[in-house]
C-alpha cells in the first residue's frame, strides 16, 4: 500500500508550549487511522497540520507524496473531507446547499452536484426531499452531524480528517452513527485520520489506533493489538476505558 | 393647511429623503469594505475606528466650518451637507460591520477554511450572510440618527427639513417647527420599521425551512 | 476747618462705608460683546475707587432687564434697538435720535438712567469681500444694484425670512437681487463669504471677523437698519454705592466706534486673549488710567 498522509518529526510551537514535539506518523491509502490522547495531548493538531489548518514549525507534511509547504493548499483542502465535533453547518445555507458546498467550489455542473447529494444524503440516512431544502437549526444533533458527515464525503474526499465528531451526542445516536461512519468509509475505501478520546470508539473505527501524549507519539499499533500493549500510558488509558478486562 | 405649504412640506420632506438615503448609501459602500479590512488586520482596525469615534465628536457647525473652504468636497448646499452626513454614518455601519464579522462561530469559519474556500470565497459566502443582520442594525441605526442629523444640512443652504425647523427657530413660529419635526419623526419611523422587517427575514428562520 | 472741608470728609467717610458694605453690580449678558463691555464698566468704575462685583454673562436681554429692575445689578450695557423692541415692545423705528429719546424717557419712568452712548453700533452690516468692495467700487447698500444679476447672497434664517430682513432691504433701497438668498447658519455666512461661496451677507458690524477676514461693511446710507447703539444703563442705587460712579462712566461716552469694537471682539474670539486684559489695554490706548491695585 502506498503511503498517502505522512508526517516526518512535525513540531508545532504555541505560546512557547510544544502542542507537537516530533511526531512522525504514516497512513496508507485506504487506511483508517484512530488518534487517541488525553484533552491537550496534541491528537486534534496532529489532524490539523494535515489540510494546513496549522503550519508547523518544523518537519515535513506530506500528501500523497506532495509537501504542504509547496502546495496550493485550497486546492489540497477541497481533496480533504473534514468533520469536526460542533459540525460547523453553514446556518443561512439548507441542508442541500452545505452538502453540496466543495462540489460547487470544484466547478462540478449543476446536475452532478444535484445527484451527488441526493446520494450522499440517503447514503446517511436522510430522506434528500425532506431534508434537503431544510436550515440546519431546524435538525436535531443527530442529524446535523449525518449531515456533516454527507458534507464530508460528498465530493469524494481523498482522505477524511474527523476531530470527535460523536462527542456530543447521546450513546444511542452515537452508536448508531459510528456504525454508519464505519460502514461508509469502508464501502468507499477512503483514508481517515479520526480523532477520539473514547478508546471503544477508537478501536471501532480504527484500523490501528495511535496514542499521543505530551505532544508525541506513545503508542502506534493494529487496533486488534493496542489494548495488550505494555506501554504504562496504554495502560493507564485501557484501564481508565473498561476495557481491560477483556485481556 | 394650505395646499402651498403642504407641498413645501412635501417637496422638503423629499429632499430630506435623498440627503439621508444618499449619505447612508455612501457610508455604507466606504464603512462595510473598511469594517471588513478591520476584522483582516489590526493595523487598519484600531486606527480606523479610534479615526471614526473621534469625527463622531466633532459638532455639526465646527465640521461645516472646516468643509466650506475645502475644493470638491466643501462649499455650501447639499453636496457638503451629504459630506457630513457621510461622516458621522460611517461609525455605526463600521462598528457593526466589525461585531458582525468578528461574532461568526469559529467552527463555521474553520470548516469553511478547512473545506478550501479562498479568502475572498470565506468572505463572500459566510462572513458577509451572516454579518448582514449585524450590519443592517448599523445601517438602521445610521438610517433613523440619520433622518434626525440631516436638519443639520438646513445649516449650509443644503435643504431638507431643518430648513423648516431653523425657519421656525429664527421666527419663533411653533407651526414652522412642527411642519419640520413631525415628517421627520414619521421619516424615522417608517425607516426603522422597513429596516427592521429585512432584519427580521435576514435572521429569523426563513420561511422555506418548513417546505417539504 | 471751613464747612466745605467738613462736608469733603464727611463725603469721603460716607462713600467708604458705602464701599465698605455695598459694591457696585456690574452684569452682561452672555456673550462676548457684553462681557467686555461689562468689563470696561467694571475697570473704570475701579479706578474711580468703586469697588466692584462682577455678574458677566448673565444670560440673555430679559434676564439683565429683570436684574436691574429688581436691584440686583446696578449697571450693565444695553443696546437702544433691544430696548426698545425687546424689553419696552415698542414698534420698530429707524430714527436712532428718537429711539434714544423714547428709550430715555421710559428709563427714566422706571427709576433707570439711559446713557451715555458708548459711540458704536451693533446693527446688522451688509457684508462682501474686500476685492469685491474695491474691484467693483461697492461702498454703499445702493450699490448693489450694479451686482444684482451675479452677486449671490446667503444669510441666516431670521434674515432671509423676517419682512424687515432682506426683503424690505430690497424694496427700501429699489433693487433685487437676481438670485435667491443661500439661507444657512448665521455663524457660517462668514467661512462661506471668505470661501467665495457666496457674495454677500448679512452679519453684525461690530464682528471681530469683520477684519480678520478681510470684508467691508457697506453703507447703510438710507438708514434701512434700526439702531442698536450701545449704552450703560444705571439704577438709582449706585450713586449711594459710589458717588464718582456716574462721573467715570461719563468719561466713557463716544469712546468707542464700530472699528474700535470690532477689534476688541477679534482679541478675545479670534486670538482667544482674556477679556481683563484687553481691557486694560485699551484703557490704556485711549488714556484713560489703568485701575489701581488693591
């Protein structure tokens, strides 16, 4: 598999506080990577070094073999599915016109846009001729985040970056939308990073799962192998989850 | 009421209308561009509003008696008077502008960015739409304070219907104050409740939401 | 001792206890004119050994009528025209000897003295630029009939609207402008004169901006204006307060014409200078003596 995302020994400075302290990390195409840390471990900057959100001080970004550093990056962005835990749905635009936003900013013809949200839209479960012309304050949680999500991969994005995007919402919804996350994402072969604190979550969505502490990485294995790792933090962070016990 | 002084009334009342609507138009196209520079860099911004605040303080006569001797701006009538008017729109359309744009959620701006909109893309499709209510509350406010500020234009021969109101003071002719004040007044009125419908269908849930 | 001495000391024990208890009350009215007039009154009173209390800028013509009246000022300086219209409402008249012979003879029916006149006045000035004055030979009201068709006017509202404003100016000198009077605040009639906005005005001829903006007062050699001569009026009380009093504010008749006003007005509005000051100096420069320190 070729490598699609590659960060080599990224550091991110902010107020003289390393958020990144050298993190390496490699994501094949097709694969599905969790990023799990504590609050401020640095997981949600590592996702945003990869569509240039932020610029790191040091180390290299690679997409697709390309630098960051030398590319047009809202040209690489519109290849970038992004979804993120407020959702962050345009409020004056309708159901129909957020999902088909990076469409139309591609210069996809009408009529493709129209039937590419259509899909997409049904594809997350919502009915497109209910809910496409609706305003996103009119939905509930549940709903405006499969939304987010149809906005994500409406365009055909090739790589998703997700910052806990179920975080706030209810266990039954958001298992419900984990399984459909999953499935999506398999059926379309498209690479993710996926940010979580919720290791279950993680080890869910996660081909293997990488844990960031302090700024670094702790821990990168197969997700089938990270809960019997010996490492002191996966430890610490198996225990605090329940999921120990399996072992 | 005679038929000739109605329509004096009218007539004034109608230049009235052209001097606010002008200025505020004006103001408009010079304070939104400048509100948006504000919101880019800091370095335009607190000038700019500290340069703002202060015309705001400047008395009526005192700016007429700096504008009368300057070329193409000055002179007397209803150019310098519009000149005016200009001025002291700008602040509230800027201040709003500024709160407006500022005040659009972060996350929406982040995916906007994050989704590869341009600069100009950001601006156009979600700062601006979102900032427009804000906007409009400053082009409301400088529309209403307007209507009441341009009897100042009377002051430099630029008409409108403080010429009927310092006609009335000079002459102490309660009938000549009220001919001016009262159109005024229901100018206002109008104004703000015409400015306040666009608002209310800019912000509120619009009506599609509902169609099935 | 011969009893003229006696009756000497006996006046001078008697003026300095009235001193002692009660100085002479000079008001003004509000604004700056008045003030310095005040001013003047008050200095000349000092150096005739009054003592004085200043009450300047009192507010307007009825609040200083109503001061006098009642006692509480002794001597302020008012205008014959306010006086006549304002405070005695009589009609409007353009006869200024008999303006003052009406304004005198109803003082004096209210226990007040009218006089002496000062030497200027404060009547409005129809105003136009100094090139203009000379390049077109205007000196008079009359000659603008030789402008009518260019000459374009802007006044204050009272002027532009009131009978006895440019309308009756037109008819009482036989021309008419050809353009409409620009009407817009009085204040600003000057900036727009200066600026060449427009071509003549009408504003006050003891304006300090009269000089300082280079403009001539044309004129009003058909009388069209009411008088407005300035003169100190006293109230019976201050020659208990201060015997000399009267004979100091004498000295003072005719001191002053409109040139003379007009520059004392420019010292304080255009050069911002303290009204004491200029004063003293021109006491000074019209030789009266500057007061004594206390």
């Amino acid at each position: 598999m070729s490598c699609l995302v590659e960060l080599i020994d990224v550091r991110v400075v902010r107020d003289e506080r390393a958020i990144l302290d050298g993190v390496s990390l490699r994501v094949a195409r097709g694969e599905a990577v969790a990023i799990i840390g504590r609050s401020g471990a640095g997981k949600t900057t590592a996702i945003k070094v990869v569509n240039g959100i932020v610029a790191p001080e040091a180390g290299t970004v690679r997409l697709d073999g390309q630098s960051l550093a030398a590319s047009d990056l809202v040209a690489l962005r519109r290849r970038i599915g992004y979804v993120v835990q407020g959702v962050g749905l345009f409020p004056h635009r309708t159901v129909a016109e957020n999902v088909g936003m990076v469409p139309r900013l591609l210069g996809w013809p009408q009529a493709r846009i129209a039937s590419a949200v259509e899909s997409i839209l049904d594809s997350v479960g919502l009915e497109p001729a209910h809910y496409g012309g609706r305003y996103p304050h009119s939905l509930s949680g549940g709903e405006q985040q499969r939304v987010g999500i149809a906005r994500a991969l409406a365009p055909e994005p090739d790589v998703l970056l997700c910052d806990e995007p179920f975080g706030a919402l209810d266990p039954i919804v958001r298992r419900d939308l984990q399984e459909l996350f999953v499935r999506l994402r398999r059926e379309r072969g498209t690479t993710m990073l996926f940010v979580t604190h919720d290791l279950a979550e993680a080890l869910f969505v996660g081909d293997r799962v990488v844990l960031i502490d302090a700024g670094r990485v702790v821990a990168d294995s197969d997700a089938r192998e990270f809960t019997s790792l010996a490492d002191p933090i996966v430890r610490r962070f198996v225990d605090a989850s329940g999921l120990g016990g399996e072992q | 009421m005679n038929r000739a002084f109605a329509l004096e009334i009218a007539r004034l009342s109608g230049e009235h209308v052209v001097l606010v609507a002008v200025s505020v138009a004006l103001a408009a196209l010079i304070a939104i561009p400048l509100g948006i520079a504000c919101t880019r860099r800091e370095a335009i911004g607190r000038p700019a509003l500290r340069i703002v605040d202060a015309i705001q303080t400047i008395p009526s006569l005192a700016l007429f008696g700096f504008l009368i001797p300057l070329p193409f701006v000055g002179g007397i009538g209803a150019k310098t008077a519009i000149v005016a008017l200009v001025l002291y729109a700008l602040l509230p359309i800027l201040r709003t502008t500024v709160t407006g744009i500022r005040g659009v959620d972060s996350v929406v701006r982040e995916v906007g960015v994050a989704m590869g909109m341009t600069p100009r893309q950001l601006l156009v499709e979600v700062e601006l739409p979102l900032a427009a209510p804000s906007i409009l509350v400053g082009i409301r406010i400088a529309t209403v304070t307007g209507i009441g500020l341009a009897t100042i234009a009377a002051l430099i021969g630029g008409g409108g219907l403080g010429t009927l109101i310092f006609r009335g003071v000079a002459m102490v002719d309660a009938r000549l104050l009220l001919a001016g004040s009262l159109p005024a007044a229901l100018l206002a009125l109008i104004a703000d409740f015409g400015i306040s419908r666009v608002e209310r269908r800019l912000s509120a849930p619009p009506s599609r939401d509902t169609r099935v | 001792m011969s009893r003229a001495g006696v009756a000497v000391i006996l006046g001078f024990v008697v003026a300095a206890c009235a001193r002692e208890t009660r100085p002479v009350v000079v008001g003004s009215k509000n604004f700056t004119e008045s003030v310095l007039l005040g001013e003047l009154v008050a200095q000349t009173l000092e150096s005739a050994g009054c003592s004085t209390e200043r009450r300047l800028n009192l507010g307007g013509t009825l609040v200083c009528d109503k001061a006098i009246e009642s006692g509480a000022v002794d001597v302020y300086v008012e205008y014959s025209g306010t006086a006549l219209t304002a405070i005695l409402a009589r009609p409007v008249s353009s006869d200024s000897k008999r303006v003052t012979a009406i304004v005198r003879e109803a003082y004096a029916a209210r226990g007040l003295a009218w006089g002496p006149a000062l030497g200027f006045d404060n009547t409005f000035a129809m105003l136009v630029r100094k090139s203009d004055s000379q390049r077109l030979h205007l000196a008079t009201i009359g000659d603008l009939r030789k402008v009518a068709l260019e000459f374009r006017p802007g006044f204050g509202y009272e002027f532009t609207e009131r009978p006895d404003g440019w309308t009756g100016l037109q008819r009482a000198y036989g021309f008419e402008l050809a353009q409409r009077p620009v009407a817009m605040d009085l204040g600003l009639t000057y900036r727009a004169l200066a600026a060449g906005e427009v071509d003549l005005i009408a504003g006050n001829s003891t304006d300090g901006l009269i000089e300082s903006l280079g403009l001539v007062v044309l004129q009003d050699d058909r009388a069209y204006f009411p008088p407005y001569e300035a003169a100190i009026v006293t109230a019976g009380a201050i020659d208990a307060k201060c015997p000399g009093a009267r004979a100091a504010l004498d000295s003072l008749a005719g001191r002053i014409d409109d040139a003379a006003m007009r520059r004392l007005n420019f010292e304080v509005d255009g050069r911002k200078r303290d009204v004491g000051l200029v004063v003293e100096e021109f006491r000074r420069s019209v030789g009266t003596q500057t007061p004594k320190r206390r």
